[in-house]
C-alpha cells in the first residue's frame, strides 16, 4: 500500500471520526460517498479489526480511539505545513471564521464592510451554526465560541462576557402557572437552558426553539417567560425582566453568565490574514462593550 493512498485513508478516517457519518466525511472531504467507505473499509483491514461502530452518529472502538490519538500529531503537522504555503505578508486570501448565528448576525455583520475595506484582498467566509468547527483539522481558521476548549494546540483569548435574566412581555400575566419558553436542538444542553428547567420542573415548556434570537422573538410576542442575554431583550421594546419568584420558578439562584471566547489554532496565529480578522473579530466586540 503506497504512502499517499494510506494518507487518504487515514484523513477519511479522521473526518469520520469528528463528523459522525460517512456522508458528512465525504462532503468535507470533495469525495463520494462510495470512496470514503472504501478508504474506511480499506484502513480497517490493515488494522484487522472495526475502528468504528456503523450507527448514527459512528461511535470509534477502542483501537479506532487510538488510532486518532496517534493521528493527532499528523493532523497538526498537515495543517502546519498548509498555513505555510499559503503565507503571506499582507491580508491575502481566503480567511473561515465559525461562530453561531447570534454572533455573526449581532456582532459580526454590521461590521463586515469595515474588514473587507481595510483589507481589498481578504475573502471572509463564515460558517454560522451551532456544530463546533475543529480547528486542527482546518475547518476553520478561527472560531468564537461560548465553550473555552481545553484540548488542542490552541491559542485563546476572552472576547466578552454575556448576562441573562428572565424576560416577558410586560403585559404576560405572572403566576405559578406562567409558560416558560427554552432552547432545543443543538442547544438543549447549554447553561441557560439548563437553569430554566431545573428552575421551572416539573413543568414542561411551552416552546423550544433552537435558536436565541427566535426565543426572544416569542417571548416578546408574550408566549411566556424566557431566559434571555440582557442585551438581545433590550432590543425588544415590550419585554420586560421579571423576578424569577413570580412566574413560578424555583430558586436556583442567578442566571450563570457566559464567556464569549475567540479561539485560533497555534499554527495559525501569525499568518498576517487571520490576524487581520483576529483584530477585526476583537474590534467588532469592543465596539458593543457598555
């Protein structure tokens, strides 16, 4: 088996490994399908043994966990080598950035004119969603995040800090019994959505949603109470923060705030285009500080 053939297999492993699927791996990776389960089926017959359990999402066996650890310093030497090539000395070429949605539409948009103005050469692409983008297998150059990661070669720095407090619309009756309004989805195990259940059980929400802009939205349509950064309801003339006790939810003291970090692989730190986004990402937030 040749080196670059063995390469392949190993990278589609790796995606596999991180994305959960085979169709997944072979989109990120410009392959069908039918090659990515030939690489994974090939990689597996060299090692002589399953390194995937075939269920949704793929699970690793023992020996597929350590096959991806040993990759670990393979991934970061790859990307290394390709943040090398594709130096330059000015802004140049195309930079990724993965945010969630509430970032890149509050924070990022309105300022998207004044980076690619500065920098003419700059191409910004911005992946907005929930999944957690893996820097060291260059999905993205950089990424802001509400998780500080603790895993990875990786350089990190406190953009802000988000707030919260219960909010309804002003005309919501406030009882014992008032609907509670929550996250789902991608966002069901987040720290606000957390504290709302424990401090609303047994009762179930009236709504989920997954998305914090479409929860603030509903409650300002007076649905029920929701726990929403200070910030987005101040945007929303009709709601109003209201005292836990009178909605019926149980004391479970303040709302916990939550860190907005900016993350960049080590390997990429200096390379002159990411950090002209790096200081436009830490402008944009300064510009929204109170």
């Amino acid at each position: 088996m040749g080196t670059d053939a063995h390469w392949d297999q190993l990278r589609t492993f790796e995606s596999v490994a991180r994305l959960g699927s085979l169709t997944a791996a072979a989109k990120a990776l410009g392959i069908s399908q039918s090659t990515a389960s030939r690489h994974l089926a090939q990689l597996e017959s060299v090692a002589g043994t399953p390194l995937v359990l075939r269920e949704l999402p793929m699970r690793l066996t023992q020996k597929g966990e350590a096959v991806l650890a040993a990759m670990a310093p393979m991934v970061d030497a790859a990307l290394a080598a390709h943040t090398a090539l594709e130096a330059h000395h000015e802004p140049r070429g195309e930079v990724t950035l993965s945010t969630v949605g509430e970032v890149a539409r509050q924070v990022l948009a309105p300022q998207f004119a004044s980076l690619l103005r500065a920098h003419p050469h700059l191409r910004l692409r911005v992946l907005a969603d929930n999944r957690v983008a893996s820097l060291a297998a260059g999905d993205a150059d950089l990424a802001v995040r509400f998780t500080r990661p603790t895993h990875g070669d990786l350089v990190v720095r406190r953009l802000s800090t988000v707030r919260y407090a219960y909010f309804a619309h002003r005309a919501l009756p406030r009882t014992a019994t008032t609907p509670w309004l929550g996250l789902c989805g991608s966002l069901a195990g987040i720290a606000e959505q957390r504290h709302a259940e424990a401090a609303f059980a047994p009762r179930a929400a009236r709504m989920l949603v997954e998305d914090v802009e479409s929860l603030a939205i509903a409650a300002h349509a007076g649905l029920g109470v929701a726990v929403l950064p200070r910030r987005l309801a101040s945007r929303f003339e009709a709601l109003v923060e209201v005292d836990p006790a009178e909605v019926g939810a149980a004391t479970a003291g303040p709302v916990p705030d939550r860190d907005v970090w900016l993350v960049v692989h080590r390997s990429k730190q200096r390379v002159a285009k990411v950090r002209a986004v790096i200081a436009w990402v830490e402008r944009a937030f300064a510009a929204r500080a109170p």
